[in-house]
C-alpha cells in the first residue's frame, strides 16, 4: 500500500499496514537501497488509486513525482485504474474534466464515481463506488490482460432484468431474469473504458463501479430509457427480458378471489418491441444493436432455428442465444451461449463465468465499431 500524506491524516500507517496485512510504504526515503519509487511501479501487475482526489487526478496528468505514489505512476506499465471521490463541485470542474480527459487519453481507466451522499449534508456525484464493485471492475482489468481500453470514447447502452406488468396494485405479469448478464456486461464495459448507461428492471444487485444506472419496472419504462440513451449511444445490448405482453386493464384495487371459485378473465394486449424498434430505427450511423434471445426450441424448430429467424426478424448486428431448457442459465453465475451475427458469423461461447461471456459479446461488438 502506498497512502499520500494526506491519507496518513485520515487514517495512520500502522492501521493501513494492519488492515491490508501488507506493509505501507509513504515515501521515496524510505529503503532508498531498493529503489522503490522505480521498484514499486515496474514490478506491478495493476495500480489503483482509491479513492482518486482531485488533487492527485491533477498531478498523475501533469506528470508529477513529488511522492511515492505519484513516482510509483510515473514507472507502472501495467493497467492503472483511478476511482475518482470527491464533491460534485470538484468533479464537474473543467480544470478536472480536463485532468481526467488526459488521464483516459493514455490509456488510464479513471472510474466513473457513483451519486449519493457526500461529507456532511452534500449528495451529488462524486461518491466513491462500493469497494467491492471497484475490486470486481479491477479483476475484469486484470482478466482481460491487456492495458489496451479498446471502448474508450464510446457511450454504451446496455439493459438488465425482467419487466413487470401489474394486473393490481400487489399483481404482475413478467419474465424471469436476474439481471446478473446485464451487469456483467455493464461492468466489463467500464472496465474497457466506456461510458456506460444500465437501463435495469426490477433488478437488486449493487450498482457496477463507474456505470449510470436507470431504474424501471415495466416495458413502456424500459422503452422510453433505452430509446433516450440510444440517442447518444455507439452500441446498445438488450440483454434485459422484457415481457411481451400486458394487461389492457389494471384494476386499482386488489383482485380478490370469486366466492364460486372461478377465475378472472385477464385480457392481454402486446408491448412494444424494442429491438425491433432501435434496429430500424438507428440513432445513429454506424451503431451497433446486439439482442438476446432466450430459447427452448419446439416442433418449428431447434433454439439455432428459432434464433436465426428472430435475428433476421429483429434486424439487430448480434443475438446472443440462450438455450433455457429446463430453467437452465437464469440466477446462475454461468452462462454458455452461441453469438450469431448478420452477417451469419457464430461464435459458440463454452459454459463459463457471465462475465466471460459479456468480453465475448464486447469483442464483437468492439470489431463493428
């Protein structure tokens, strides 16, 4: 661990050594026989600084080495990832977007940070992602082994879960998805530099390090978010499950059950369809849509049948198939697909963590861009 003498004012050397059961090195003085302000950089696998403050966003982008962490900078040729903290104020501030900007013009990662309270009664952006979502954009880091941040200027899109359509206040129709393929996705594209936007329903996992997210229920709300991100968006993926149809009435007041023992009639009408809707209609030249297409095959056709016909249907770039037999794939930590393309490429992709997937899915759409 290397703190700069502003953080030893928060927290003393002794309890950073004690909490990370690593020693803390706070100055170039110290063990100069070994060079660690060359030593510690050039032996490095990956550096990050967290939180970032305004202050050392700015002299990592000038160049200064004026301390151990900023020396250590200076000689890293690993992948180096900043989660900025600060106050909004401070983030927002032109002389910072500016540090920043040349931060990720060198291949840096500097993190989006989060919203939500800051010192004292602030709330704004500038809060610190969770810990635990810094370490997992870090190990996406480290997993891809490359320092190369291949979706950097881009703005993605990408949306997660399953809607929900009310019959009452306390009843839904929906569609069974945990949103887990989602933010992988989003997560891994954060952790290849881009601006990423999570359109997520009904979904309760942590917001990923650095990414946007927009919370809805229902379809028309996915809808209206995915079409408006869209607008400014490089690629989109429709990794979310949105329910196809919906009630055409919604009772205000709970359904209760008949005293004959006989059922509600339900009346059905379709939703929109989304990415049929962004496919025809591109946002912008050169975007890239890529759909997901959960399938259990029938008597028409095997899950490659069925799928092959909703990509020429959909007229989307990429469909990311799911065969989901039996429950399979949804809730789990694992995935296995078959990524088809209009051009009538496929890439299978073996039973493996849904972040391996999701590097898959943005290697191809990185090849479009």
């Amino acid at each position: 661990m290397v703190p700069t003498a502003a953080a030893l004012e928060f927290v003393g050397a002794p309890t950073w050594s004690a909490l990370s059961g690593k020693p803390v090195a706070t100055d170039v003085w110290t063990g100069v026989h070994e060079v660690p302000h060359v030593r510690i950089g050039q032996e490095a696998d990956l550096v990050v600084v967290a939180p970032a403050t305004a202050d050392l966003l700015a002299r990592a982008a000038h160049g200064q080495a004026d301390d151990l962490l900023t020396s250590t900078l200076l000689t890293a040729r690993c992948p180096v990832v900043f989660a900025p903290a600060m106050h909004t104020e401070m983030w927002e501030h032109p002389a910072t977007r500016a540090n920043v900007a040349t931060l990720r013009d060198r291949g840096v990662l500097v993190i989006e940070p989060a919203e939500g309270r800051l010192t004292g009664k602030d709330t704004g952006k500038g809060r610190l992602p969770d810990p635990d979502e810094i370490f997992e954009v870090c190990r996406e880091v480290l997993v891809r082994g490359t320092t190369t941040l291949d979706l950097a200027g881009r703005h993605v899109v990408v949306s997660a879960g399953g809607t929900r359509e009310y019959l009452d206040p306390v009843r839904y129709l929906g569609n069974r998805s945990s949103g887990l393929q989602g933010y992988a996705l989003a997560r891994a594209a954060a952790a290849r530099g881009a601006e990423v936007t999570l359109v997520a329903a009904n979904v309760t996992l942590p917001d990923p390090a650095g990414v946007k997210v927009v919370r809805v229920e229902t379809t028309a709300q996915l809808r209206q978010e995915v079409v408006t991100a869209a607008a400014s968006a490089d690629a989109v993926v429709m990794a979310a499950a949105p329910a196809d149809f919906r009630p055409t009435a919604v009772s205000d007041a709970k359904i209760k059950k008949a005293s004959d023992g006989s059922a509600p009639v339900v009346g059905l009408t379709q939703n929109p369809d989304i990415l049929l809707e962004i496919s025809t209609e591109r946002a912008r030249p050169g975007q890239v849509i890529v759909g997901f297409a959960a399938e259990t095959g029938d008597d028409t056709g095997s899950v490659l049948d069925l799928a092959r016909a909703k990509l020429a249907r959909k007229g989307c770039d990429l469909l990311v198939v799911n065969d989901v037999s039996g429950g399979a794939v949804f809730g789990s930590p694992d995935n296995e697909a078959v990524v088809l393309a209009a051009d009538g490429a496929a890439v299978d992709v073996p039973r493996g963590s849904k972040a391996a997937l999701a590097h898959v899915i943005w290697d191809q759409v990185a090849d479009r861009l």
